[in-house]
C-alpha cells in the first residue's frame, strides 16, 4: 500500500503541482521516481495507474504536471518547450534531493520515467545529469527532424516554415499565440493525431484541452534526444517501444536503442502508441518496476522472458 498526497515545487520562475506518493512501510528513505507525461498530455492521464505500481513495489514517486499544462503554471498556456522541461525535471531532482524528504527519499537513488515526449525528455535529462540513477523511456520521442520529414513532403516545408514566421512576427506584436488541435475524430480536419486511439486517449481526460501554440510543433521539430543517446551510460537504460507505433515510429526508437551503450535493456511490446496506457498496461509497468527494483533497491531479478505473438522482426524479447 501507499500514500499519495499533492505537492508543489518552484521550478526557476513557475510553481509545478502534482502528487508524491509514499510506500507504506518503509524504516529507511526509500529511491524516487520523477514522473511526468508527453507531448499536452496531464498526470490524470494514467499515471496514476504507473505511480501506484511503483509505490507499492517500495518506491516514492514524484508525479507532476508540465509546466504550461494542468494545475502546474507557466505561459503561454499549452505550449510545449522542450529546453524549459528538462530544466524542469533537474529542478525536479533538485527538489527530492532538499531538507524537505531527508527522511523520505535517499538523494542518491533518483530514477526518471517519461513516456512518449517526455521519453524523450527523460533520454536527455539522464545524459547530461548524472545525478539520475536509472531511467525508463516507454515509446519514447527520439528525433523530431526525422518524425517530421517522414510524415511531411518536402514542398509543404516552405508553407509550414512561413506559418511559424508569420506567428513569431504576431507574437511580437503582442497577439495571443497561434494555436492547433492535438487530436481529432475527423480526417478531414487538421491536428497534430489523426489516428483513432489518439482521439480516444486524449479526450478521456474532461479537463484536457485539446490544442497546442504552434510553436510547440516548432519546438517539437527541433527536439533530437537521439544526439544524447551515447552519453547516459553508465545509467541503466529501459527502452520500452510499441511494435506498431505510428506516432514515434517503432523504427527510430529501436535505432536509438541500438545506438545506447551499455547498461541498458528492451522491452517490445505489440500495439501502437497508445497501448501502454490500457491494452498492454500490465506488460509496461511491471518491465519498469522490475527495472527499478534491480537498479534503485538491489533486488535480484529473475530473468522474465515475453515474446510477441506477431512472428516479424518487431517480435524482440524482453530479457528483464
């Protein structure tokens, strides 16, 4: 069992809000997880569900919401920027690290969680703080160039560079930011995710709102946490990647894995980008506690074998 309660902590100039959860039974501080959602997404969606996993495994977690998004602070409202969320984790570390949990978390055993975008934010937030531990990336955002130029053709470049141009010189001039859905049940209407299990992630949420500035797509198009991936060793690395993600293509993450040096590990799960939350929820979280459990509390962990049932070069073993 555990114990949850909200929290805040200032990051730089904004006031970030979530939930500390705290294992029932511990006699000593105990490792901590920082945890914090992808791209627009809050910690109600699912997250919850993680934290409580690990808690009850003997672990805290630190659970909060982006800044700009949910109960955290932060303008303009609903944009993502990568720079100021890794900023925002290693305040994060900071914050575990202060007077406040001397008794509560052990400052040294500090482990990251992020899921989607924010794999990506955790991949570069492990590589150049070595203060974390031990990091789990569940299908992680891994090069917003290459996502970009597979989904787009060349000639929409210069209309899309023109549209974030034309943004910039209104922002300046004191007009409020341009903004795009995230999602939507209708092909024929722009958003950033037309496929229906986003729709349905997304919007499962009341408190959600469903679009982004438009310079989060612009952020997000400059974000390459692969050129990090060869500098978080020696942190242990858990890659966790849907074998049919369309939204961070299952090929990418599996050529960042390659790229990760040593410790790390892979767990391949079916299903597409969304199917860790619901679907495939039991497979993920456990790989993560086990992973957390070798690497943050020392347990020895008996080797866990699961194949796809898909017989395709996607079918890889997980060999936690």
């Amino acid at each position: 069992m555990y114990s949850r309660r909200n929290i805040e902590f200032r990051s730089d100039d904004v006031t970030l809000r979530g939930w500390f959860y705290t294992p029932e039974e511990h006699t000593q501080p105990a490792p901590c997880i920082i945890m914090t959602h992808g791209f627009s997404a809050l910690k109600e969606h699912y997250l919850d569900k993680f934290a409580a996993h690990f808690a009850n495994a003997g672990l805290s977690v630190l659970v909060y919401d982006n800044r700009n998004f949910g109960e955290s602070d932060g303008e303009p409202r609903l944009e993502v920027d990568h720079i100021l969320q890794m900023q925002d984790m290693r305040n994060a570390v900071t914050f575990l690290q202060g007077s406040e949990f001397n008794a509560i978390v052990n400052p040294e055993k500090i482990g990251l969680w992020g899921t989607s975008f924010s794999g990506g934010v955790v991949l570069a937030v492990s590589a150049v703080d070595k203060r974390v531990a031990c990091v789990v990336s569940q299908v992680p955002f891994v090069s917003g160039h290459h996502k970009f130029l597979s989904s787009k053709r060349p000639e929409q470049w210069e209309a899309i560079l023109r549209k974030y141009d034309e943004d910039r010189r209104s922002r300046e001039a004191g007009n409020p930011p341009a903004m795009m859905a995230v999602v939507t049940d209708n092909p024929d209407k722009p958003a950033i995710m037309k496929i229906p299990s986003a729709y349905s992630f997304f919007t499962s949420v009341p408190a959600w709102e469903n679009k982004v500035t438009l310079r989060s797509v612009e952020n997000s198009g400059g974000f390459e946490p692969i050129s990090y991936i060869e500098q978080i060793s020696p942190t242990p690395l858990l890659f966790i990647v849907a074998n049919s993600d369309t939204i961070n293509a299952t090929k990418l993450a599996l050529n960042a894995y390659e790229q990760a040096r040593e410790p790390k590990d892979l767990s391949v799960i079916e299903g597409d980008h969304f199917s860790p939350y619901d679907e495939q929820f039991d497979l993920c979280v456990n790989s993560a506690s086990r992973w957390f459990e070798k690497h943050l509390l020392g347990k020895t962990v008996t080797p866990e074998f699961r194949i796809s049932k898909k017989e395709n070069e996607s079918s890889i073993v997980s060999r936690l």
